[in-house]
C-alpha cells in the first residue's frame, strides 16, 4: 500500500515542479521581451540605481542667491479645488488634515495618490490662504528629509521645484524666505544626481524643467550649470517627444497635454527672462507649443475634452481650454477656425484617424503603443475608436483608474477593455506590471482615404501573430453621413475565437433584437442602433468605465463572439437616428 501512496506523492511534486518550471519560463520569456526594446542607457542606470545603488549628496555650505528680476507670467492654476479648509483631495479622494501634524507620509494612500501630496499643484490655487501655504511648506521641510521616499524621488521633486518656483514668482517676489530657498536649493542639487535615465520620456522632460527653472531662478555656478543641463534635456526631448504631427510619442492624450503645458512653461520662463537665453531656443519651443495645440484642438471630441486612448484621464492634465488660453496669452495662440463641413483627423506619425461631421465624431488608434523603450502608458487599443453623435459620447475607451498592481489597472490596459478585437483570449501585447510590455503588437499600414461620398481609413496590427505565423487582424472605419461601417478580417487559418467588443457610455442603454442593437440615451430616446452580421452571436454585459482616477461608473458592454475557422470577416454598422 505504502509505494502506490509514495508514487502518487512522486507523481505530485514533479507536477508541481513542472508547473514551476513553466511558470519560471513564462516569467523570463517576459523579462527577455521587455528588456530588449530598452536602451542601453536605461539599463545601465538601472544597475546603478539597483545594485551600486550610491545615495545623492547634499550641497554644504550653501548661503542661496536668486536671480534679481526673476520673473513669470502667471501659468494654468489647478481647477480642481486641491486644498479646501482642512481637506485634500486628489484623485478622487478626500483626507482630512490636521495644518500642525500633517502626515506627509500617507502609508496607507497609493503612491499615486502620495505624490499629488508632494507635487504641491495646490499652491498655485488662488483661493488658498496664503497663511496656509506657508504652513505647509514649513511642515513640508520639517518632516521630510532629504531621501525619503515619495518626497525625494525625482519625478516628485522636479514638479515641487517648478510648482514653488511659479508660487515664489508670483506671492514672494522680493521677500522668499531663506530657509524655503534653503531647502529649494537642496532639491534641485539632489535632483541633478537622480535623473531618471533609467524611465526617460516624460520623468526624463520633468527632470530638465526642474532644472531649467531652477538655474534661472538661482544664482552661482550650480545654477549655471542646472540651466544649460535642463535646457540640453528641454531641447533634445522637444525634438524626439513631440512628432511631426503634434502629438507626444507616448500616444496618450492626457499626457500629451501634460507635456504641452511643460513646453508652455519653458517658453514663459524664456520670455519671462530673456537675457538668459536665445533666440533661437525660443523661437522653437514656440513652433512645437503651437503645432501641440493645434494637435490637441484636432483630436477632442465635441464635448470639449480628450479621447481616452492609453492612460487618459480627466480632470489630471490641465483642462484643454485652459491651455489654449495660456497659449493665447504666451504664444498669440489662435485656435483652428471649425470646419463647417466633415473634418478629416490624419495624424500618422501618432497614429491617430478620425472624422469630425457638426457634433458627430469619431477617432480611432491605429498607430504604435508607445515608444519602443518606454511603453509604461501603452494600452492593447490597436485599432479601437471612441464615437460621439450630436455632441455626446456613445462608445468609449474604458479609461484608467490608477497606476496600482490590481485588477482594474489590468483590465484598463486589457485588449478586452477596449473597442477591438481578441481572439483566443490572448491580449493584443503582453502587457504585465503595472507598466510593462514584452512582445508588443505591431501597426500593419494604417492608412485614410476619402472621396466625394465617404472616408475610409484602414490598417491592421501583428499581436497575434504570437499564437501563429501570419495570423493577422486587419480593420476598416467607412464613415458616411450618418452611419459608420467597421469591418474586421482575420487572417491566418485553424479553429478561434474571436471577441469583438463595443463599451457604451454609461448614460446609454442597449438592447438586441435579431440582427440589430438598439442604442437609446439616458432619457430613454433611441440615438444609434448597430447592424451586425449573422455569424456572431451578440451578448450585452456589464462593465465599468474609469473617467477619472479613483472613479468607477457603471456601463455597458456589447460583445460580438464566434468560434469560427480562420480566415473570417465580420462587419457591423453603427447608424444614427
């Protein structure tokens, strides 16, 4: 009796080990893909941060000098209502604090959540009481010390120092105190010894803006040397992050908005203090901050706001009229005159198609996820759209809720989380973490086409070439006067299902009926119905939409499914009434 037992014990541990052993594989497999598409730059500050992990110094015998003259012009003031009595709200949510024991560590907030606490956007609010600022700052440099985590990690410190600089420039022009630029001074030195090489991209733009407001702002050697260190970074990052069309190469509109308010602020420090820096430096940043708005102003849905491709959100980057109005006072920026008639959206080097028609538009991702070396904000949207008719979104990206190792983070970047295909419940990339991708889906000749009756824009992607050589997803957008035509083919051979799916705003309901889905608004009027074919089967079910971090709505979502051979064709019709 005792061997068939230890057989079967046998029997089990190497199970066991064998799933250990795929697990191991599977995990490497990850690491190799995503480590690949790195720098080598990134890779060897990522040693250095990781293994020799040497801890930046602080400047001894510093007696701060600022620049006589300084200066700015007011920038975008946060319009979210920060800091309000004894209350701070970020993302949705709320603590109360007490002004004489502020807790700056906040262990039990998610480290978003944490680093709004020590951005200090909240400073630039013009209802907050200035005697409350001034206990804040002070409780800030009290309680936390150089190297603690949150306060000093270089992402955070690098919009401190900008945020105080501006609230310097504008509530303490003559009179800062010394123990503020004390601890100023001390930031920006720690900061120079923790540029973020090993992320680049938009932590690596932030960190030369620190640095560039600061050695504007200061005096001395070490000022110099920030200026012309922030001012290189400013520069080569104008070139490489913002395309030919406009748009960031991180292809997320949120931080493409972010990124334009940076270049604003560049300028308006440039302008603001001119005998500090060329000509030549000004004239450019102001040609990118023009073609960034004019990029932005294409891609917003009538309502006025961003699609949500990738991680967008609202109510994060300033609201896109506030930026056209600051770029109207910097820059003379005149927004684009609104075309009566359908407006094309072809924005290939960011991959972004689209047509506007009155209050009608729709606007779909068919470009790459994100740059190859920094994918942390790439979503599986290959091919997704977001829909508005008569003013209102209709069908929309599901958005992102936070930047946590959780299940609503997994689905926000999820191919299902969005409106396009999957097939064989495999994500278009492999996304993993919380900001990783390994092998990732690649565009297949995205192009536009219009003629005197419609437009048609087209293109597919290789992600699930994965699970088999030439096994291609391939879509067209046919936009008319009122109905817009997707249709999706498969390519490849063999047995798979496909999943195709539609989010709807949560203010519209669906309901299906043989062939046909029909759409109806909040009040119950039928605004859209969908005409699908009879290879599918249609189901209705329950999703949520994340608007906003730390924000969940309920809403619906359409699924077309088939267990089919390969190749296949679907087409569904989406029309207004």
């Amino acid at each position: 009796m005792q061997i068939p037992v230890l057989m079967s014990s046998i029997a089990s541990k190497a199970t066991k080990l064998s799933a250990k052993a795929k697990s191991l594989a599977s995990r490497s497999s990850l690491y190799l893909w995503t480590f690949r598409y790195l720098r080598p730059m990134q890779i060897a500050y990522m040693v250095v941060r990781r293994v020799i992990n040497i801890s930046p110094r602080l400047c001894e015998h510093i007696d701060p000098q600022t620049k006589t003259g300084f200066r700015l012009q007011n920038s975008i003031c946060p319009e979210n209502n920060l800091l309000q009595g004894s209350t701070l709200t970020f993302l949705n949510t709320t603590i109360e604090f007490d002004q004489n024991d502020i807790d700056w560590g906040c262990e039990e907030y998610p480290k978003l959540w944490r680093y709004n606490l020590h951005y200090f956007d909240y400073l630039l609010d013009p209802d907050t009481h200035v005697d409350k600022d001034r206990i804040l700052i002070d409780s800030w440099i009290e309680n936390n010390p150089p190297g603690m985590e949150d306060a000093w990690e270089p992402y955070t410190q690098s919009l401190r120092i900008v945020n105080w600089i501006k609230y310097f420039a504008t509530v303490y022009p003559n009179e800062v105190p010394q123990r503020w630029l004390y601890s100023l001074y001390q930031q920006a030195y720690y900061l120079e010894q923790q540029i973020e090489y090993h992320i680049l991209a938009n932590h690596y733009l932030k960190n030369g803006i620190a640095l560039l407001f600061a050695g504007t702002f200061f005096l001395g050697d070490d000022a110099n040397r920030w200026r012309q260190k922030g001012m290189k970074i400013i520069l080569e990052e104008a070139e490489e992050q913002l395309l030919d069309d406009g748009g960031h190469y991180e292809r997320s509109p949120m931080y493409h908005s972010i990124v334009t308010e940076d270049y604003l602020d560049v300028f308006n420090l440039l302008e603001s203090n001119d005998s500090f820096n060329s000509k030549q430096d000004k004239l450019y940043i102001q040609d990118k901050c023009r073609k960034a708005l004019d990029y932005l102003a294409m891609v917003l849905l009538p309502d006025g706001d961003i699609p949500l491709f990738n991680d967008s959100a609202f109510k994060i980057a300033p609201p896109p009229e506030s930026l056209f109005v600051y770029g109207s006072r910097l820059i003379d920026y005149q927004l684009p005159q609104t075309a009566e008639s359908q407006q094309i959206i072809n924005l290939p080097n960011s991959g972004y198609y689209g047509v506007k028609n009155g209050h009608d538009m729709i606007i779909a991702d068919f470009g790459e996820i994100a740059p190859d070396y920094q994918p942390g904000h790439g979503h599986c949207d290959l091919l997704s759209y977001e829909l508005a008719l008569n003013g209102k979104r209709i069908i929309v990206d599901s958005g992102v809720y936070d930047y946590q190792a959780n299940a609503e983070r997994k689905y926000c970047r999820s191919t299902k989380g969005h409106n396009t295909i999957m097939l064989n419940n495999q994500e278009q990339s492999e996304i993993w973490g919380v900001f990783r991708v390994a092998r990732r889906a690649m565009p297949i000749s995205p192009s536009i086409l219009e003629n005197n009756a419609s437009v048609v824009f087209s293109g597919g992607h290789s992600g699930y070439e994965r699970q088999q050589r030439g096994r291609i997803h391939n879509r067209s957008i046919e936009i008319n006067d009122f109905s817009w035509i997707i249709t999706d083919r498969i390519e490849g051979s063999g047995s798979c299902l496909i999943e195709n799916f539609i989010h709807l705003h949560p203010d519209i309901s669906a309901a299906i009926e043989a062939n046909k889905i029909t759409l109806c608004n909040a009040d119950g009027q039928m605004c859209a119905e969908i005409i699908y074919n009879g290879q599918v089967e249609a189901s209705i079910e329950k999703s949520e939409w994340y608007p906003e971090f730390g924000k969940r709505i309920k809403n619906s979502m359409i699924v077309f499914s088939s267990q089919t051979q390969l190749p296949f064709e679907m087409e569904y019709v989406i029309k207004k009434v």
